[in-house]
C-alpha cells in the first residue's frame, strides 16, 4: 500500500468510477441533503487530495481565503472540487485504487427507490415489554414500515433479511436495506432515534520510536510499570494482519488478558492457530460491503483476517508490533523494528476489502471491539467533512469513547489545501502527519556537472555507474503543464524515443513507481521522477523496479529545462542508503491535509502530529512493495508514508499512557499528548511546513509534534465526559432528531451549559470573532492536577496584535492530586486582523509546561 499523494488538478477515470459528488454549496444544503448512497471507506495508503475545478493558483486563493476566515466564508466561497490521485496500487485501481484509511466519503448514485443500506440508532431502553431480544424488536420495526405487498408469514423473514447488523454496545440499532420511502417512515417510528445512510470511507496511507524518545529500556521499563495493574489491547480497524510477520511475535508476553472477550474468526488462510499471546482478536467485517456491492471474489480475495494488501499489518506493527531486529526494506532503514506500545496486544478487525471499506462494516467493527475490551482504536480511515449527526464514524466512536475507549484518526492525505481535514469529532484525537530526522538520498548528476539531490529505495542488479553518464528524455516537450506522454502513462511512450535513456516521468495520476515500470517495459534504463506544483519539494521514497530518484519541483524544472537546451543531454543517477541526522526536522508534510475545522472553527483540527513518512514496518507477504501486479518481489518490512502511518504512532502511544495512567479517561490521555507536545525542530526552529518551507501553524500542526515522554508526566489534564461533549452537541444548531444520533435515550435535553463551542473544555483555545467584533469572548476552562499534591501554576500568554488577552485567576494553586480548578480567558478586539492569528497559552510549575494552542479568527461581515 502507499498514500494518496496530492497530484495536478486533472479529473482521472477514477472520478467517473467511484462517482465522487462535489460537496454541496451551502449550509442548508448541505444539512438537508439526502444522500442516495453507500458509504464506504476505501484503502488509500497515499495521499488523497481533493482539488478545485479551478486552476491550481485559483484554488489555492480561494481555500487562503477560506482559511483565514471561516466556515461561513467557506459557505459562500467553496466550489464543487474534483478528486484526482496518484495511483500507486494496480491491483486496486477499480474500484478504489488504493489504500490509506482515509474515509473520504464517496457517494454512489442508487436508481431511485433501490434499496440502499441505512444505519439506525435506536433508543435500547424503550423496547416494548412483549419483546425478550432486541433484535426481535428491530425486525418487527422493520416489518412495520415495509413497502413490500407480502403474506403474514413471508412478512417476519423479509424483515430478518433486510437486517444487514445488529448493534449493541458502543451504538444501539442496525443496518438493514431500505429503500427510500422506508427510511423515511422508519425515521419516525418509535424508538428510532436517527437513520444514517451508509457512506464509503478510504483508507489514508523504525526509527520512530528512537525519534520520539521512547527506545526499548523506556518503553520496557514503562510497561513493566504499568502491566501490574493494566494489560492494553489497541484494536486496529484496517485490511486484516499478517500473522506470521515476526513483529506479532508473542515471546515475554504473560496469558491472553482475562478480561478480553474476544476470538479469532477463522477463514481461508486464517486457523485459531494463527492467534497468540500477541494477536489475540481477529474478526471480519463484511456484511454491509456484499449487501450494497456483491458477493466477495473469493478466488482472488480471502474472506478471512489475513492480510492481502499490507497496509493493515503496518498499521498494527507500527503502534504495537514488537522488536524486531536487522529490519529493514533491501538495506535502507536498517535496525531494530519496533512498535510505540511493544508489549501491548492487537486486535486485528477486517473492514476493507477491494471494493472499499463501508461505514456499516466500520461501524459494525467498532461495537464488536468495544465489547471485545479494546483501550486504544487506530482507525486510518476518514470520510469529508459530513455534519457530526451524518457521520458513522463520529457517531460510533462517540459510543466507544463513552465505554473509556480512545480512538486516534487519521487526518487525512489532502494537504497542502486548507479546510482538508476528516476526522473532525472533538472526543477523536486527529493525527497529522510529519517528517522525521531520516531519508534516503539520490542523486542525479547530470553531463553540465549539477547535481540534483533527490530520494530513492531502489536496491536492483542493473545500477547505472556513477562514472558514466547516459542520454536523458523529456517527454513533454515545451508545455509547462503535465501530459500523459510527460506523466509516463501507460501505453503514451514510444520505444524508439525512449530504449537506453534515462527519461524524465512528472508526478501525477499514476503510481510512481507503475511510471517507472512504463519507462522499462519501452526499453528506458532509468527514471527522474519529477514533483510539479501539486507536490512541491515534499519527497516520499519508493523501492522502483529500475534506477529511479524523486526530485522536488524546483529540480525538476531544472532537469527538464536542461534537456531543452543542451545538445545531447545526459545524466547518470546514484544511491547513498540510509542517512539519519536531517534537518530541520519534524517537518509537516504536505499532504497532511489541513485546517481550520470546517465544521466547527472553535475545535482546534488536526489536534496533533506524528511521524507519518517513510515509515518502515511489517508488511504482508502476499503484496510486493510497490503493490503493483507486476512486481513479484516479497518483503517482510516495508516503508509507506501518510497520515495512516502517524494514526498509529499515536494509538501506540496512547496505549503506553494507559499502561502507566490506567484510570485516565481517553480525554485525558489526549490532554496529555497535546499539552505536552513541541513546537520547535531539530534546528530550535518553529516547526515548518514542507509545502511552503515556512514555519507552520496550529492549522498544519494542531497543538505540535507528540512527545511521549513528557505526555507521561503532564502535570495538569483537561478531562471532558460524556455529558460535556453532548452539551457541545447542543451549541451545533442540531435538531432533536439529529442530536438523537448520540444519546442512547430518547429524552435528552440540553441544559445549555456552554454559551458557545469554545467552552468545551478541549486542550487548544480558538476563538472567534463574529460580525461584532467589539464584543468581548468569554472561555472557559477547568484543570485536573495529576502532577504532586501540592502545586503552584502561573499562566503565560503571547501578546496577539489584534486583541487583549486576560486570564484570570492567573495563578492556580492546587493541594491535592486529583484537585480541580477553573479559569476563564478574556478576548477583546483592538484591531481586527484580516487573517487568524496564532499563540499559546501555558501553565507552569517551574517542571511542568502545559501548553495550549491559543488560536483567533475574525470572521468578515456577512
């Protein structure tokens, strides 16, 4: 598997076959919408970005300007926007291409009055007495609103084959298709509290545990702590696992923890046996994928936990796989191979296979694992920005965050656009994806002597000799926009033109390493892969089938205008391993996609980032690593970028903080990595941000890069239950109905506690200005003390241009562990600034630094 990478703005076939809809023009539009299809969540582990119909430089203008203001901005401004992806997996390029949990939402067009499947949250304690089981009560619901003209006795089985999944422990209902009239009279009918249409998500596709601080003697010590009182499991929702992998090892693991309910479903290629001490669940996910879109291919795909694609072994190797040593990819990246958490347990739940991953399946899974006795969720997947109530994916882990499950999530692969993010749910923990002190430099040295720096996993028989120098191509002659001759498509290069050169491939539309596959099969002996304005100077490698080295943009107008001018222009590429120390470094990659939240702009989004590219870690042995059908090499590691690969990073984490904290409830844990987590590169400068080279902000990196250590001791914690995120339901202008979507009753009412979003009691502050910008704002904020007993915190804020800034108490004074105390913070306009501006508000005891990003926005008049 690899990302979704960020390409041109040009509509690819892929539009037309997964029927992608723009998103609507309008808040009422797009709250009232009807959506006619099936959700699924396909595997994309690269960077997926969804890009304007407009040129590259009108798009970007109009999402600066979205950024800077707000949703309501976004409202009037946005324009529907074309999908279009770097395709790096033939063998799922139809349907979906590829694989990154990103659950970007897709809609699928259904003939009117098809059935379709529906998700439906049902109020559990309202069943009727004449009922012993719930399901019996579901499928008499359904019974009740059947279109179908059926005799008395066929009536009871229709109702129990339309049922797709029954729900029960982090959500109370079930799926069942329906059509459209159904649905419709189903929503009003008692007990119901909403009816969601299913949607189709993505997926967003080992020196980072040394990178982040916590090598073998710290996480050792740290479990060893924490296993006394508490053995964790991280459940990873993704395509299954590979279990012979050397990373799921259970050597030095105690029994399977007696609290755990779960089992391993057995299938082709998949026995009892192939669970242990380590992999202790695995289960699959499939109901709702065959009812919306046929039957599994069983002669090509294996209806089983076994991992067929890879990108759910890497997934559950990076946040908990254990040490491994000598890993790496045909020599690069050589050393230890280790997961975050590598004495936690994994639970491997199948949600995707090759028609995409389906939000009935996703939430299907993630009831199954709460009830199963998973602490830790990594879910790379995400869908777009759907309103909180049209969301599977928040509704479910909205339910499993009420059970003391921590969910992470990717971000998503759509930057560098702003307002790009998924994932947006307060009770989420939304993961950015950055660089790490790592790469795997190439070079291009071309006959005029420059030579161009750029990035390769390329380990092959047929190296091109530094000494020598062989002609070079461009097959774009003079346009300066991307061509399917210049892109390296397949069946665009002549063999005449191209046999015994070097030839010039820009990125775009196909996979990067297919393109070099293009260039071989037309007799070329090596490739330039050159970034274009999509990708900037942001390198992901990859292991090519031939000499091949990435260059970023600014090389590759230099190579390129080299061929036009010199009279046989010639060149030679070269490979120097593996090399560790690289500044600056973090850097957030560009494909993160980005803030502000559309949904909410007072929910800071992402919350934070982790190390996301080039990422080495287990892989399956039924997929090459470039996932190509031609490629018959097999690897038991493999090195993949994308915010699927920073999700786990964090779920691992988290599941070292439960270990050591197991009492802490899944927002304090997040209060911890975000308090906690820096700002600053190896260089002792701001983080930057790889797609414009400058310093980043709270929108590219949420509250900072995670710190595992110090997130271990944060000194104060902003806690926020159940009832606090039903309250910041309330500030949505949801309607009863879709307020019902998150309640597990039918009478909640709001109380009106917060007197806006901004008083959630969320670890980042972001404050926004309205039309009355005079008006001061008001927040509030409550601390817990989980640092020693006795304690003195004094408050420091940055000193903003555009307002006063005043908190009050200044000082906190605690004299116990555990204590609670409250402040509020004061924001008055002096100067209305036309873009957003960022700071930090901090509390410190002369140890401790508990950071949170203070973030302003002033909205333009409407």
């Amino acid at each position: 598997m690899e990302e979704c990478v960020r390409e041109e703005n040009v509509p690819t076939a892929l539009d037309t076959i997964n029927h992608r809809s723009p998103p609507p023009r309008s808040q009422n539009e797009f709250t009232s919408m009807r959506t006619t299809s099936t959700s699924h969540y396909y595997c994309c582990s690269s960077l997926f970005t969804p890009l304007s119909a407009h040129s590259k430089h009108e798009s970007w203008s109009v999402h600066k300007q979205l950024a800077e203001f707000s949703t309501h901005a976004l409202l009037k401004l946005a324009q529907p926007r074309l999908f279009s992806m770097e395709l790096r997996s033939a063998r799922w390029a139809a349907p979906s291409l590829c694989l990154v949990l990103v659950l970007l939402q897709a809609s699928i067009p259904a003939l009117a009055g098809a059935p379709k499947t529906y998700i439906v949250h049902m109020a559990a304690s309202e069943m009727p007495s004449s009922f012993d089981y719930h399901h019996e009560w579901y499928a008499s619901t359904v019974k009740s609103v059947s279109s179908a003209q059926l005799e008395p006795e066929e009536e009871e089985d229709d109702a129990y084959t339309k049922i797709v999944y029954n729900y029960e422990t982090a959500f109370h209902g079930f799926a069942a298709r329906l059509d459209d009239d159904e649905a419709e009279r189903l929503a009003e009918a008692a007990g119901v509290l909403a009816v969601l249409p299913e949607t189709v998500l993505q997926l967003h596709t080992t020196r980072s545990p040394d990178f982040l601080g916590i090598g073998p003697e710290i996480s050792n010590s740290i479990w060893a702590a924490g296993l006394a009182d508490h053995d964790v499991v991280v459940g990873v929702l993704d395509t299954g696992i590979w279990p012979e992998s050397a990373s799921f090892s259970d050597k030095g693991l105690g029994p399977v923890p007696a609290k755990w309910k779960g089992l391993c479903q057995t299938g082709r290629g998949f026995t009892t046996a192939d669970c242990n001490r380590k992999i202790i669940g695995a289960r699959i996910f499939y109901n709702g994928y065959e009812a919306s879109a046929g039957p599994i291919n069983e002669t090509t795909e294996l209806k089983s936990p076994r991992d067929q694609d890879g990108h759910g072994t890497h997934t559950a190797a990076t946040a908990a796989g254990s040490p491994v040593p000598d890993a790496g990819l045909f020599g690069y990246a050589r050393g230890v191979a280790r997961g975050m958490a590598p004495r936690a347990r994994v639970a491997a739940y199948k949600v995707c296979w090759a028609g995409g991953c389906f939000s009935s399946d996703i939430l299907a899974a993630v009831d199954r694992a709460v009830a199963d006795g998973v602490d830790v969720l990594s879910i790379s997947l995400g869908g777009g920005a759907s309103p909180y109530y049209r969301d599977s994916l928040a509704v479910a882990s909205f339910g499993a965050m009420q059970m003391g499950v921590f969910i992470a999530c990717s971000a998503g692969n759509s930057g560098p656009d702003p307002l790009s993010l998924t994932n947006l749910s307060p009770w989420m923990t939304t993961v950015g994806a950055s660089t790490m002190d790592r790469d795997f430099p190439a070079t291009a040295t071309l006959g005029n002597g420059a030579n161009l720096t750029g990035v390769s996993l390329y380990k092959g028989r047929k190296n091109l000799s530094p000494r020598q120098q062989y002609p070079v191509v461009y097959m774009g002659g003079n346009s300066t926009m991307p061509n399917p001759r210049s892109m390296c498509l397949e069946g665009t290069l002549d063999r005449s033109t191209v046999a015994g050169k070097i030839v010039i491939c820009d990125r775009g539309i196909s996979p990067r390493v297919q393109k070099g596959q293009v260039v071989k099969e037309a007799g070329g002996i090596g490739m330039i892969l050159a970034n274009t304005a999509a990708n900037g100077e942001e390198l992901v490698a990859d292991s090519h089938l031939l000499p091949a080295v990435a260059v970023g943009e600014t090389e590759g107008i230099a190579v390129k205008k080299y061929t036009k001018t010199a009279t046989k222009p010639t060149a030679t590429l070269s490979f120097a391993g593996t090399k560790l120390g690289i500044r600056p470094s973090p850097v957030v990659a560009a494909f993160s996609s980005r803030g502000p939240n559309y949904l909410t702009l007072e929910i800071l989004k992402p919350d934070l980032i982790a190390p996301g590219v080039n990422i080495l870690a287990a892989w399956s042995g039924d997929a090459s690593p470039s996932s190509l059908a031609s490629d018959r090499r097999r690897v038991g590691f493999n090195i993949l970028s994308g915010t699927s690969m920073s999700c786990p990073h964090v779920a691992g984490v988290a599941a070292l903080l439960k270990a050591s904290h197991p009492d802490w409830s899944p927002a304090q844990i997040k209060s911890a990595l975000m308090t906690t987590a820096y700002v600053h590169d190896n260089t002792y400068g701001l983080l930057k941000d790889a797609a414009t080279g400058e310093a980043s902000t709270p929108f590219q990196h949420g509250a900072g890069h995670i710190h595992p250590m110090r997130a271990l001791s944060p000194g104060l914690v902003y806690d926020i239950g159940q009832n606090d995120y039903l309250e910041f339901l309330c500030t949505q202008n949801l309607t009863p109905t879709q307020l019902k979507a998150f309640t597990k009753n039918s009478n909640m009412t709001c109380k009106n506690t917060f007197s806006s979003p901004g008083d959630l009691n969320y670890p980042a502050i972001s404050a926004v200005f309205t039309d009355q910008p005079s008006t001061p704002l008001t927040v509030h904020r409550t601390v817990t003390n989980v640092g020693p007993g006795s304690s003195t915190y004094h408050v420091k804020v940055t000193k903003f241009k555009g307002a006063d800034v005043v908190v009050e108490p200044n000082t906190l004074r605690f004299s116990s562990a555990n204590q609670k105390l409250a402040y509020k913070v004061t924001l008055k306009t002096k100067a209305a600034q036309k873009t957003p501006e960022f700071g930090a508000l901090s509390w410190s005891d002369g140890v401790h630094i508990v950071r949170s990003p203070l973030v302003l926005t002033w909205l333009p008049p409407m």
